[in-house]
C-alpha cells in the first residue's frame, strides 16, 4: 500500500472539490482522472476503498472494481449502490459472497439471489 500513499494524501489534500476556475468541462476532466486513479487504487489493493471520498464510493466504476478483487468491498459501496439491482446483479455475479452486503429487498429478489448461488452456493446463506 505504500506506494500508493502519496496519490492517496493528494486526494485527501484536495478534499475533492470543484476547484474555483475551471471551466465545467475542465472540471469533468478532473473528476474522470481522479475515478481512474481510485480504479487502479482499489484493483491492486481493494482496501484502498476505505480511504476514498464519499463521492467516489458512489461510483459505479470504483466500487465494481473494488468489489471484483474482493467481495468483502461491497460493504464500502453507497447505499445506493447497495440497492442498485444492477450493480448489484453485476457483482454477485462475479461474486456470490457480495450478496450478504446488497440491499435487504435486493437480498429477497430471487434473480439476484440464484446469480449469487450460481456463483457461489455458500451465499444462500444470505437471502432473504
């Protein structure tokens, strides 16, 4: 994880907001380079997630590939996420384990459950 800390102290520095002056679409840019770098942050070391802003823990993107290197992420995701029936179909699929952190009626939807099942038997344990 050490070789990651400064970008991580960057980020954190710059408490992720707009700054003054940049044109919208400059801004956007940022944003975009910003998710990257959170992406490659958590695919080599998923626990990374915990060290991120809020608003990227409300990425599609990031949290998807935090929680394909360990299911175990998915609990960092938003809550929206967390209820997002395609995220969470997405995830489950790649990794059944995931389904014990999906939103209570997401744990209760009997396509996202046999998703989870099919990948990982173990994780009927966790439907509803």
């Amino acid at each position: 994880m050490g070789e990651f800390k400064y970008v991580l102290q960057y980020l954190e520095m710059m408490d992720y907001k707009p700054l003054s002056g940049l044109s919208r679409e400059r801004q956007q840019e940022l944003d975009e380079l910003v998710r990257t770098i959170a992406i490659i942050l958590v695919k080599h070391h998923w626990t990374s997630i915990l060290d991120l802003r809020e608003w990227l823990l409300d990425d599609c993107k990031v949290a998807a590939a935090a929680a394909k290197k360990n299911a175990f992420a998915m609990k960092y995701a938003s809550p929206r996420l967390r209820a997002d029936r395609e995220f969470v179909l997405a995830v489950v699929k790649q990794s059944g384990w995931a389904l014990q952190f999906a939103s209570l009626d997401l744990r209760r939807d009997s396509e996202v459950v046999l998703a989870a099942v099919q990948q990982c038997p173990w994780a009927i344990r966790y439907a509803i």
